[in-house]
C-alpha cells in the first residue's frame, strides 16, 4: 500500500540545481537502494521523502513526492514524518534512557498508559534485534552503548512511532564490520512489514539488502531496475564504470 | 644571549600568571586576619545565631542572620525574575530567533549587561519603586522587592547567555534525531534540546545566582540599610554587601569591632559566592564529558 | 486523530512566551534609558561638566569625577594591559597542559566570580593601608586591576588561541626565538582580540563603584588630580552620593551623572566593537 512516487523532482541549494527531473517509484515492503559517488544528491533525494531538508533555509524543491497517492510537499511535516521514519548516519540517541528513548516518539504523540508504551519498547526493541542485549538495563544511559548498539536502538525509536516508511542514511558508515553485518539483517528482515529506502556509498551493502537500486550521478537518476540486473548487466556505461570502479 | 633572554623572558610571563595565585591567596589572608580577630570578641555562636545585628550601635549584636535573610530575600526575587525570563530569551534566541534578530537582540543584552550597578540602583528607586507604591501603598521607599526586580535584571543576560551556550551546544544531530520521529519545533526544544543541556543551563543559574548575592550597588541604593529579619519583600532590608559600604561610607577606624565586622561578613559572602562559582564549574565540566 | 493542532498550537503559546521575555528585555533597556534621560537632560549643560560638585545643586557639576574616571581608566589600563596580557601569553605560549597551568586557570575562573566589593576590602587592607598609598588614584587603579584581571586574561587567552599553529611554525622554521615569534607573530595577530575583550574589561571597572568605595573613594572632593597619588571620585560614587541625597534636585544631577557616564560607556564599547569589524574582516584565515 504504501508506493513512493516521485514526479519531477527538481531541488536546489541556493542557485546551485542538485536534484534534476527525479522519477522514481518506490515499491511497498521492498528494500530500495540509492547508490552513488558523494555529491551527487542521494541523501538530499532520501531527506527530500520526509521534508528534513526543510530546516535549511536555502533549499527549495519543485515537483511531487506522493505516498499513497497523497503530496507530500502539501503536507503537514510533523504528520508526515510520524508516518517516514528515518535513522541517521551517525547514531543520534537522545541523552535519556534507553527505555525513554524509544517511548519518547509514542509520547509525544499522545500515548501516555505506561503499559502501552511499555509494550511498544518491548516490540520495538526486539524487532530491532537489541532486546536481548540491553532487556536488564532500560533505565541505563543510551549514550553507554556501543556505537552499534546505538544505531538499533536509533532504529527501534523509529519503529516505535509505527512508520510505514523507513528511511535509512548510510546508516552503518560508522560502525565497524560486525555491527554492519547485524544491521544488514536486520534490514532484510524488516522489509516484511515496511517500505525502506537506503542510501549507502558501499555497493557490496546494495547489493546485499535491497532489491531495488537506483543509481544517481550529479544530480540526475542514470539507472534504476532490480539490484540484480543493475549490478549484473547495467544498461548505462555511468552505471558500470561507478559499479566496477572506475570512478568515484 | 638569546637563549638567556628568552628565560628572562619566561620568568617575567610566570610572574604575571601567578599575580592570580597571590590575589587570591591576598583575599583569604586579609579576610581571614580580621575575621579572627573579630571572632575574639564575639562568638561564632552568637553571630551565626544572634537574630539581631547592631554593630555600630549600643547594645551591640552581632547576628548575621538579617543580613543574610536580607540576601536572601533578594536573591530569591532576583531569581524569581531572571530564571524563567532568561531560559525563555535563551530558547528564543537559541531556537527560534533568525539570524538577523540574534544579531540585534545579542548586542541588547550585552549592553544590558554592562550597565553599570547604580544606574539600576537608580532605576529601581526612581521609577521601580514608585510604580510598585501606586500598587502597594504600604511600599517602604526602600524595599526589597524593588532591588529583587533590578538584580533579576541585572543577571538576566547572564542566565540567557550561558543558557543559550549551552542550548546551541546540543548537537544538530540529536535534534534532527526528533524532528524525524515527528517532534514539533516546541517539543524539540523543551523535550529534547533543553533536557540534553540542563547541567550547562543549571551552572547558569548558580553562577548568576551568586553575582546576586554579590551585588552592591543597586541593593544598598534600592532596599535600604535596615538591617531586618522579615519575609515581607516590601520593606527595606540591608544585605551583607549594603552593610559594608555602610561601615566603609562612615569613619569607623581601623583596629574597632565595626571595622573588623565587615571583615567577618565578607568572609560569609565570599565563601558563599566561591562554593557556587566552583559548583557551577564542576557542574559544567560534567555536563562536557556527555556529548565527548 | 492526531493531536497534531493541539501540539502545535501549545508550541505557538510557548513561542509567544519566549517572544515576549526577550522583548521585555529590550523594552527594559529603553525605559532605563527613557528615565535617565528625562529626568537629567535639562541639567546636562556646559555648566555641569565643568563645575565641582556643590551643596547648592544648581551650581554642582561633575568636572572631578569625569577627571578622576579618567585618571583611573589610564592607570588601569596601564597596569592591567601588560600584566594580563603577560600572563594569558604565559598560560597559552610557554606553559604545556601540567598541574601548574590548571590550578592557575581554575583559580582565575574563580577570581572571575569573586564579588567587587570583596576586591574593595582586600585593596583596603592591601593598598591603602599596608603599602601606604593612601586614598589615591593608585590604590584605586591597583584595586580595580585585580577586580578586572581574570576577564582580561580569559578574553586574552581566546585571542591568543585563535592565532593558527602554521604562523608560529612558520616562524620557528626561520630561526625565530620563542619570544621574536611570541611577540612579532602571536602578539601581534591576536592583539585586536586582545584590546576588544581588555576594552569591554575597562568598561566594567569603570561602572564600578563598590570596591572604590571601599578604598574611601567617596569624599567630597573639589579639584581635579594632578598626580597619581592626589586623592579622587569617579562618575558612579559621584552619581550614588547625588542619589543617596534626600533632596531631588540631586536626584537630577544624578541622572545627568548617569547620561555622562553611559555616553562614556557607549564610547569605549563602540571602540571595541570598530577593533572587532576590522579584525574580523582583514584576518580570517
């Protein structure tokens, strides 16, 4: 149910163009990735889907971005952000507890029973695969963590607002390989219930978890089809130069 | 022969640096030798709990109690006015103020912040007092309440200033962290970025707290030098400071009881005003280590 | 459904509370401005700069105290400048992280919170009486040295710092001495910084009134200084006397003090601020 469809989306930063005639369709419960070298647009195209870019006062997009065949350049942010969670690149827990961390997006929109937002920690948790590590410990400083740690329970605050839509920005290029590795399941295993968007500058992590990926170079989209065929037999010369290496 | 210089030159630095050591070492010696030698005469008993003190006067009482109840008092009211005025301003600024309206409103508060004590002295009894005398006509012309309003003025810019160092100092991050979970502008800062930096925006408050208890000017032209123990803000009161320049304004010699009382209570005060100020440093060094 | 309206339309109260207490703020400052001027600007004459003060109020006037003032931002100045200067040099250029440095710096910050009126007592103790000084311009100017120290070294230190390491190492691999880098390169580059932060330092000891009174600073004093050693008033104990007068003539010369002594103020901040602009334009690195 919950398509992403992006209709000539064009954004600049000040004069400077830095997304050109994007179109794009995101399907629902899949895992799509956005591959490129930097610079060349795909964290604005993915923080363009839950309007972050709006607090940069120089930035400005034309075009549509429809979830569920809704605008959501016309709507309220606040709403459309509770329904497009996003993790960061860098873990960015909240200097609060664990437990407050994961109930604080719930909270703040309007669950107060105590047995509820327990209840959603909990799912949340487990469903970021962090539950088992940290079940003893809720009252603890999530700031204790480990970066990896971190980035789950990033992850469970996100679940815990009950997105359908999770955006994630290079979310493992600070962890170390282990904590990648639990990451990417986690990942694959989320796509049953939600519709994830990646950006990553790593193809090996593309290739892994998505099954959709989108190649931009510059600003413009240069390819998009199923991971696969993309990595395997890409139809553009860009394409293949940036997938083998050549460049970037 | 350069290299000599250059040690010369070291020295000469050192020297400098450590005139900082020597000031401070200076204030505790003095304080502490005319301290003792008031304490000679009088008991620590009766001058921590002697409720009446008439120093200059027969019979003489040495309890410093009224004239810490008048600091207190003061700088309660002073709180009262500067604490939620300055963190409001400090979120403003911090959060919601455009950069040109930071560029204005900045300068403002530096300006308040530098001007001098009397003329808030002045402020209070020529245009503070009389407004609060039309609404309380039981108002004394000196009163406590009209130099707890100036002194909250006066530390305002300070409480707003370091708070909203300490608000801007909550990494982007963090906050791009709640406004992806759907986090209002108002949520974000109230519930995320002010809880993050409450120990910073805490250190704030103690240290203005303790300017307060160090003001001079403005308390003794605005409350009075009747030393009082009472809770009612609308009668004169006399603070430790107000009590020093009053011995110092008149011809007590040195060598007396009154000349060494004033010894005694700047002692008080500086012992006050030293465990805030390292309170508030140790708070902030705390507060450092959690983002690092 | 959502709460969204309710959300936001608490986070517009709240906006409007945070508008208002940094409005009053400013409204404060234009009233203390609006009383001051109002109530001394018909005595601000020729008349009142020139005069002494006097019990007849409308022939008393603030020549001593303006010349005193003056007298004492000189000599503070010129005590305060090198010394503080000296020891920010030494706490950033010779002195690596060690103990030494570290009492020195925590001591300086709590200096900085030391009230002023505990700095009167000490110059009392210390100046006046010990050394002998007197009740003068110098045991006033040493007293208020002391008083504005720790801020000077503080803002100098950060003037310092802002100096890049490549310009001393630069220098060094010419064959510089410690103190011709010191003093050619890092002095020389962090000197705006410096002046800006001591300037703003002056302008506070010269709104100060309770450490000189504290020294004795507060007779009637009917002639201007001659030498450094002459006894003296400034503008805020000359104002806090013409206050404490029961009679509101005085009150009016004290306004007119306070406008003399703001427009003092503003001067010297308004030189800090030009010192600031330039360096701030011609040295970005």
């Amino acid at each position: 149910m919950t398509s992403i469809k992006i209709k000539n989306l064009n954004a600049y930063y000040g004069e400077k163009q830095v997304l050109k005639e994007i179109n794009l369709d995101i399907g629902e419960k899949r895992v799509t990735a956005i591959i490129g070298p930097s610079g060349c647009g795909k964290s604005t195209l993915l923080r363009c889907i839950n309007r972050m870019n709006d607090f940069i006062d120089i930035f400005r997009a034309e075009g549509e971005i429809d979830i569920d065949d809704k605008d959501i350049m016309q709507m309220d942010p606040v709403l459309l952000r509770k329904q497009v969670g996003m993790v960061f690149q860098k873990p960015n827990p909240f200097p609060k507890t664990i437990f407050e961390n994961v109930a604080w997006g719930p909270k703040i929109h309007g669950t107060k029973d105590k047995s509820t937002l327990n209840k959603i920690v909990n799912n949340s948790l487990k469903q970021a695969a962090l539950w088992d590590e940290v079940k003893g410990r809720l009252k603890d400083n999530a700031l204790g963590l480990s970066g990896g740690q971190q980035q789950r329970l990033c992850i469970a605050r996100a679940l815990a607002v009950s997105p359908e839509v999770i955006l994630l920005d290079e979310p493992c290029s600070a962890l170390d390989p282990v904590s990648t590795a639990k990451i990417e399941d986690l990942i694959v295993a989320l796509k049953k219930h939600y519709t994830i968007v990646i950006v990553t500058h790593n193809m090996q992590q593309a290739a892994r978890v998505s099954d959709n990926t989108a190649f931009l170079l510059n600003g413009d989209l240069i390819e998009y089809s199923d991971t696969d065929t993309l990595f395997e037999t890409p139809k553009d010369k860009r394409t293949e130069d940036y997938i083998t290496g050549r460049f970037g | 022969m350069g290299r000599l210089k250059d040690a010369v030159i070291e020295k000469i630095l050192l020297a400098c640096a450590l005139i900082s050591i020597l000031t401070m070492i200076g204030i505790v010696a003095t304080l502490l030798f005319e301290t003792i030698n008031f304490f000679s005469e009088v008991s620590i008993a009766s001058f921590l709990f002697d409720t009446k003190w008439t120093p200059l006067f027969k019979p003489a009482h040495y309890g410093i109690l009224p004239l810490i109840n008048g600091t207190l008092i003061i700088t309660i009211g002073a709180a009262a006015v500067a604490l939620p005025l300055g963190i409001l301003t400090a979120i403003f600024l911090s959060e919601y103020a455009s950069p040109k309206f930071r560029q204005v409103a900045k300068p403002v508060l530096e300006i308040l912040a530098g001007v001098p004590t009397v003329v808030y002295g002045y402020f209070a009894l020529t245009f503070i007092t009389p407004l609060l005398r039309k609404a309380y006509p039981e108002t004394n012309i000196f009163n406590a309440a009209s130099a707890s309003i100036v002194v909250g003025i006066l530390i305002l810019p300070m409480v707003a200033s370091l708070s909203e160092d300490a608000i801007r100092a909550v990494p982007r991050s963090i906050r791009e962290g709640a406004y992806a979970l759907g986090a209002t502008p108002f949520e974000v800062s109230t519930k995320v970025a002010v809880p993050a930096a409450l120990s910073g925006i805490l250190a704030s408050f103690i240290l203005a707290l303790s300017r307060a208890i160090g003001e001079t000017m403005a308390v003794t032209i605005a409350a009075g030098m009747m030393p009082r123990l009472t809770l009612n803000p609308l009668e004169g009161v006399q603070t430790m400071t107000a009590y020093i320049v009053q011995v110092s304004l008149g011809d007590t010699p040195r060598g007396t009881i009154g000349y060494q009382s004033i010894f005694a209570v700047a002692m008080v005060l500086f012992i006050m005003t030293l465990g805030m100020n390292i309170a508030s440093q140790l708070i902030r060094q705390k507060y450092r280590e959690a983002y690092v | 459904m959502d709460n969204v309206t309710a959300r936001k339309r608490i986070g517009k109260v709240f906006w409007a509370m945070c508008l208002a207490s940094t409005g009053i703020a400013l409204i404060v400052l234009a009233m203390l401005l609006y009383d001051s001027i109002t109530d001394g600007l018909p005595w601000l004459d020729l008349q009142f700069l020139s005069s002494f003060p006097s019990r007849i109020p409308a022939r008393a006037g603030i020549k001593s105290a303006l010349y005193g003032s003056i007298w004492m931002m000189a000599f503070t100045a010129l005590i305060s400048l090198p010394l503080g200067i000296g020891a920010a040099l030494y706490l950033e250029e010779y002195e690596k992280e060690s103990l030494l440095k570290r009492i020195i710096e925590t001591n300086i910050s709590n200096l900085a919170g030391v009230p002023s009126i505990v700095y009167g007592i000490l110059g009392l103790a210390l100046f006046v009486r010990t050394l002998r000084l007197e009740r003068s311009i110098l045991s006033g100017a040493l007293t208020m040295t002391l008083l504005i120290l720790p801020v000077i070294i503080i803002s100098s230190q950060e003037a310092i710092r802002a100096v890049p390491k490549s310009i001393r190492e630069a220098s060094y691999a010419l064959g510089a001495s410690k103190w011709e880098t010191t003093r050619h390169h890092v002095l020389t580059n962090a000197l705006p910084g410096i002046l800006t932060g001591s300037i703003l330092a002056l302008s506070r000891a010269l709104g100060e009134a309770a450490p000189l009174i504290m020294i004795g600073a507060l007779t009637f004093i009917a002639f201007t200084p001659q030498t450094p050693f002459d006894p003296f008033t400034v503008l805020p104990i000359q104002i806090f006397n013409w206050i404490s007068r029961p009679q509101e003539e005085f009150r009016f010369l004290a306004a007119a003090g306070i406008i003399v002594l703001l427009i003092f103020l503003l001067s010297m901040n308004a030189v800090a601020i030009i010192i600031r602009n330039r360096y701030e334009k011609y040295s970005r690195w």
